[in-house]
RNA sequence: UGGGGCGUAGCCAAGCGGUAAGGCAGCGGGUUUUGAUCCCGUCAUGCGUAGGUUCGAAUCCUACCGCCCCAGCCA
C-alpha cells in the first residue's frame, strides 16, 4: 500500500505566490482536507513518560500541535505508558510543564495508553477468538531464535496452534497473575517468514507484575508498543499519525491491528526524520546518564539539550519554535549545525531582551578629575532599536570598574578598546583617556587612572580627537554583585554519538566556568526568573531558577553576542 | 545474496518535465555610543554515479554506488 494515498487528482489547484514551500506532512493533510477524506484534523504527540524532553522532541511537539494549529484542527497529548518498569509521574508532569512552556496547549484531557488498556484488552481477546493471537510459552532466547534472522526465515512456534479455548484461558490466567514474568506472552498470529520483522508474530502482550504509576496493580500484562499505538489514535479519532522514520516498519503491522479489531476509525500514520544535531546528544538513555552519574546537575542542567534545561539556560520557546519552523520536516537523515539553533536563540533575544550593562571581570578605574563625591545619573536606553522599553538610570561615579579584557598598556590599531594614553568611550556617558597603570608586586594590574573628557556626552570631545571604540562599564560603588556561570557546548566532538564512541569521552572539561565576582548594573536587581537581558557587548543572561538567590543572584550566560573580534584574533 | 528508507552547496532545505527558492555558516562592503543588530553584495553551468526517454530531465526509466533503520517480552 502507497506511502501517500493517492489524492483525487486535483490539479487546479493555484498555487500562490511567493509563498513558503509546504512540506510533505502539510501537502498530505491539505490534500486530505480538500479530498474531504478528513473533516477536522487530529493529530497526537505520545511521549513515553520515562525521561524529559529534548530538542528533537520540540520538534515532533511542533509539528504535531503545529499542523493542528494551522489546520484548524487539535492536537492530544497521551502519555504512551505501556512499560511500567521505565516510567513515573515525576516524568508526565515535567512533559506537561515543557508542553505548556513551548506554547502549545492540548485538545482535550490529558490522555494516557493506560486509559485504554481494557479496550486492549479486550481486543487482544477478539484476535484470540479469531484465531489471530496465541499464548506462546518460548522464553526469551528460544524466541529470537525461532525468530529467524535478517536474511533467514523464523519457524513457527510449537504453540502457534493452541486451540482458541486453551489461549483464551492461558491469556486469563496471564492477566490474573498466574504465570510468571517472561514465561509466556500474547503474540499475533501473523507469517513467521515475513521478510519484515515485525510481521513474525510480534508480542501484543507480556507479563510485567510492576505497579504501574496510573493504574496501580490492576494489570498484569501490559500491551506493547505495537499493540497499543495504532489502536489508541483510533479510539481518540487521530486522523495523522506522525512518527519518526525507525517506525516506517511497523506500518505494516500498524494497519494490520487496524484491519482485524472492530476499530472506530482508521488512522494512517506517517513518518519524518528525526532531528539530529552536532555536538549534542538526543538519546533518553544518554542523557539520563549524564544525570544519573552526575555529569551534570540535573535533567534541567543549562548545559543540557532538554527542554528544560534550555528554559533554565534562557533559551525562549519563541526561539526554539523559531528553529523547528526554519529546519523543516522531510524524510531525509540529517544533523542540522548547532549555529542554527544559536542563530535562532540570538536572533529572538536581540529583538526582544532589554539591555543592561555588567563586568564580568572587573578592573578599577579611578576618574583623577571626577569628585569624589559626585555622582550623575546617565540614562540609557532600555533597547537601542525599540521605544517600547523604559530607560534604564546608570549611576556614574568616581571609581568605576571595566571589563579586565578591555583594557591595554598597548595595542595595535585593530584594538578598539582603552590603550594607556588613548581615549575610549564608556557606552552612554563620557569618554575617558587612560594615563596609567597601577601594578601590583606580581606586575598585575589593578587599578587604572584616567580622565574624563569634559562635555562628551552624546558628543565627541570637542578637540576633534575620537575614541577608539565604546566598553561597558558600572560604579564601583553603586552596583549589583552577582555570580555569572558561563556555559560552553557540552560535548566538544561534533558527533559524540556517532559509531561505536563513548559519548562521556567527547565531554568538553570546559563547559562551564563560574564567575563569583561580577559586577551588573543596578537596575539588574530587579531582574526575575524568567527574564532575559543582553549585557551589553557580552551576551544574553537570565537568572538562574536554581542557584539564584536575592542575597546572591546568579545569572547564567544564555549565549554569546556574534564575535566577529575573536573571531579575528583566532585567525593570528 | 532479506525487508524498509534516503542521497540538491560546508549545514538545513525548496523543487512535483520548461532550464537550480530561501535560511544558517562563510567571504566582501556600508551604517552604528554594543567588534551586536541592521543593510547591500557574493556564494551549485549543476542536483550520488553512469546510461536512456524527451524539443527540453534535479524531476520519468534502467543499472550501479553510498548512507540510515529493522533480528527487545523497549518505545
């Protein structure tokens, strides 16, 4: 049966011009739609609550809660908990909270697989009464090898034709706890030599006796993936079945479940790739590992490409959005480059974060003509391409600190920053010229001494002599500490999963790096959890939900401005 | 020497027989009190390879090559 039902030819179709290119999934449903094969679209997103959330699942969350927005349609969320052993609560509830922070709400009640484990089984019985299912007895490795290989057929199970009384009471007495686990399983009676493996008479039950974390100790067995899946879009009406490429297998078996159960509808399913990128994992079981062995802090680590843990890092769900919507969907393996989800980070943030200033490495500078005493207040702007931002008031005073990097004894003309003797313009207020160094016993420097130069604000200085460039800067004595926590990539091998690797070996040692003593402008003081700024010439920072305190803010450094500076002095 | 998929630029991706969209990255330039943003320009004589059909092929046909998935009582 073709991949694509073949649509009514409905040729006249005008397309429209310049407008963006659908993809596949989008083409299918429209044809659907104007077919009339489909009155109200309905597709579902099924995590299996044994892990959180990555990257790639934003992307099937996209696409299925996507395709229903843009149809008019809806879109469920069903917890696809048919294994007990690997899932609980603490699971379902931050898949919830991560549905929600992305922006999509669910049609309808908050579904489960387990809500219909007694339709299931129930129909596992009518496959039992129709001679399609048996009990078979083979343990696990008589199993596989009656199952035959990838070029050989398997041989029928010496079970295979149990009279349909002995398997339905067999499967009661499954179902009632008699036998144990493993020692038998409900399988379909289907074709041994079927070169698709899923087709050799795939197990629909097993025997599992763990407590299940919403049906408690009802059951017994628990219906597989397979068993379960295609027959819940059915009850739920799911009209598209979206899945990634590993399931195109099971299609065959998907519909056979659809064709021999008194279903009340027929759902197709299709398949897309799933998202890879470099230098980043998207398996549950690696990243649960990270977190079980403490490689990082928790399932919601800033470092982590979970869901969570970019709304922790400060990723905003406009942006990943944003990202999903410009890698499109297609059948086709890839590994998109993580630059494009930086790009879609900093693209957002730049239009929507206000501005504030904060050294995170802080060098003193003493104003020698400024008094002491004196304090004026600079205003600044709360965003340099928008007026819907209020203006922020910077306390400019005698003693100031700057970036340590932006200060040199000497440089060359590419350095547009403070050189001793040379003038540099301190972002929205005066400019300065530095006219020495003050060292320590070790030949460091920690303090500079510098002039104003009179009547340059919002000016150049009136003897025509420009500054060589613009640094942020903060009182020294009116200003926020904070600890900042620069993360760099977890992973510094651009495919850490790739072959046969030990993806803890690719961990980057450097990819976090706490700053205990920085120093933020105070209008920062206000910030929440939740917000986002630019530091000004640094990078996007929010709070750090975790760490953060009112005593001690943290702030985590979302990611950095585009360097074009270093980027230069890489290439020397 | 089974079955199912996929090959368009460094990366993602349009294209659906009429002469290679767009984005990311890169490169060059302009604006700028953020080395940011923004703006302009540039970036595939060629679509895995080889044949064939056609006035015309990335699109159709054939063969070959490469990569991915499948042998859980996981999903």
């Amino acid at each position: 049966m073709s991949d694509h039902p073949s649509a009514g030819s409905n040729s006249s179709v005008e397309k429209p011009a310049a407008e963006k290119p659908q993809h596949f999934i989008q083409q299918i449903i429209r044809k659907d739609l104007e077919a009339g094969k489909v009155e109200k679209v309905v597709t579902r997103f099924p995590p299996e609550p044994n892990g959180y959330l990555h990257i790639g699942h934003a992307k099937s969350i996209c696409l299925n809660f996507g395709m229903a927005e843009e149809f008019g349609g809806v879109c469920h969320l069903r917890f696809d908990d048919t294994n007990p052993e690997k899932e609980n609560e603490e699971y379902v509830n931050a898949i919830k909270a991560d549905v929600q922070w992305l922006g999509f709400q669910w049609g309808g009640p908050v579904r489960y697989t387990s809500d219909y484990f007694q339709v299931l089984y129930d129909w596992a019985l009518h496959l039992i009464r129709q001679g399609n299912a048996y009990v078979c007895d083979l343990n696990p490795d008589e199993a596989r090898e009656y199952r035959g290989t990838l070029t050989e057929p398997g041989r029928n199970s010496p079970y295979r034709e149990r009279s349909v009384e002995e398997n339905l009471d067999r499967f009661e007495k499954m179902r009632r706890g008699e036998f144990e686990e493993g020692s038998c399983v409900l399988r379909a009676k289907i074709d041994m030599a079927a070169p698709n493996m899923n087709l050799r008479d795939p197990v629909i039950y097993r025997i599992k006796k763990a407590k299940h974390h919403h049906t408690g100790d009802t059951w017994s067995i628990y219906p597989s993936y397979d068993f379960a899946h295609g027959q819940s879009d059915a009850v739920e009406g799911v009209t598209h079945s979206i899945c990634t490429l590993e399931f195109e297998d099971h299609r065959p078996l998907y519909e056979w479940f659809l064709e021999n159960l008194p279903v009340p509808a027929k759902p197709r399913q299709y398949e897309f790739a799933r998202l890879n990128i470099n230098y980043t994992i998207t398996s549950k079981r690696k990243l649960k590992q990270l977190v079980d062995e403490g490689h990082v802090d928790a399932w919601n680590d800033p470092r982590m490409p979970t869901i969570s843990g970019m709304r922790r890092r400060g990723y905003p769900p406009e942006a990943l959005r944003n990202f999903c919507a410009n890698i499109g969907v297609t059948r086709s393996d890839s590994v998109v480059d993580v630059g494009m989800l930086e790009y879609a980070v900093r693209d957002h943030l730049d239009k929507n974060a206000p501005r504030a200033m904060c050294v995170l490495r802080p060098l003193k500078v003493t104003l020698t003509n400024y008094a002491a005493d004196r304090v004026e207040e600079m205003r600044a702007p709360g965003h340099p391409n928008r007026d819907d931002f209020s203006e922020r008031v910077l306390p400019f005073t005698h003693t100031l600190y700057i970036e340590d990097e932006d200060f040199r004894e000497e440089a060359n003309k590419k350095y547009k920053r403070l050189v001793l003797g040379k003038r540099v313009r301190l972002r929205n207020a005066y400019v300065i010229e530095a006219d020495e160094a003050i060292k320590d016993e070790s030949g460091e420097i920690v303090e500079i001494r510098a002039r104003i130069i009179e009547d340059t604000l919002g000016k150049d200085p009136a003897d025509g002599v420009k500054p060589k460039g613009v640094i942020h800067w903060v009182s020294a004595t009116h200003h926020l500490n904070c600890e900042v926590r620069l993360y760099d990539r977890l992973f510094s091998d651009p495919a850490p999963d790739a072959g046969g690797k030990n993806f803890l070996q690719a961990i980057n040692p450097e990819n976090l790096k706490v700053l205990e003593n920085c120093k933020a402008e105070i209008s920062l003081a206000g910030a929440k959890v939740g917000d986002h700024y630019q530091f000004e010439r640094s990078g996007y920072f929010c709070l750090d939900s975790k760490y953060s305190t009112l005593e001690k803010p943290v702030f985590n450094r979302t990611i950095e401005l585009r360097d074009t500076w270093a980027k230069i002095q890489n290439q020397q």
